[in-house]
C-alpha cells in the first residue's frame, strides 16, 4: 500500500509561503528570540543574558532584521544610560503558534 504524499498545494494555500516563512524564520536565533520576547518587553541585555552563545554583533543585526520585517518594535528612551526596549508586535506575536508546534515536534522526537 503507497502512503498519500501531500502536495505544495495541500500544505500552502498559494506557492511561496513555506519559503516566505523561512525567509524570516530561517535565520539562525531568530525564533529564539522570538520566543524570549513572547513574555514581553526586553532589553538588549537581557536578550543577550537569555540567548547563550550569541554575539552582540549577531543580536543587533538579528534584531534590525527583525524590525525592518514588522516583527518587533523598538523603543528608545531619552535616558542617560540609554535605554531601548524591544517588543512582539501583532506580527510577531502570530508566529507564536508556528513555535508552539515546532516545541511540540521537538518534544516529541528529541532525544
């Protein structure tokens, strides 16, 4: 008996969304990030704190892309030391699902 085997169009409702997804999502410490920033609004810092193993240089760069693509605000505050805090927006924050069941996959076959 032959298993079904599922389409592009069974999994994407137009061509070029898989591919429009892992544009963004495809770049390494970007979901990570995404994830630390689901429990809301965090500093540089802390971002970098969180994430072991990232380069400062990395995290700012990840974070500009994150910005210019409409997945995270920044907000600089007039303070001495500046302060800038990065937050999900609406964007964002819809790729909270896709995370959710990439964690379930990985629950479920990591060893």
């Amino acid at each position: 008996m032959q298993a079904k085997v599922l389409t592009d169009t069974e999994i994407e409702n137009r061509p070029g969304c898989v591919a429009a997804a892992l544009a963004i999502l495809g770049n390494k410490w970007t979901a990570l990030i995404v994830k630390e920033l689901s429990e809301g609004c965090a500093r540089f810092s802390t971002l970098e704190q969180a994430l072991k193993g990232i380069s400062p240089r990395t995290l700012s760069q990840r974070l500009d892309d994150m910005e210019h693509c409409g997945l995270i605000t920044k907000k600089s505050f007039a303070e001495v030391p500046p302060r800038v805090e990065y937050t999900l927006t609406t964007k964002g924050r819809d790729l909270l699902p896709t995370l959710k069941s990439m964690a379930a996959w990985g629950d479920k076959y990591h060893k």
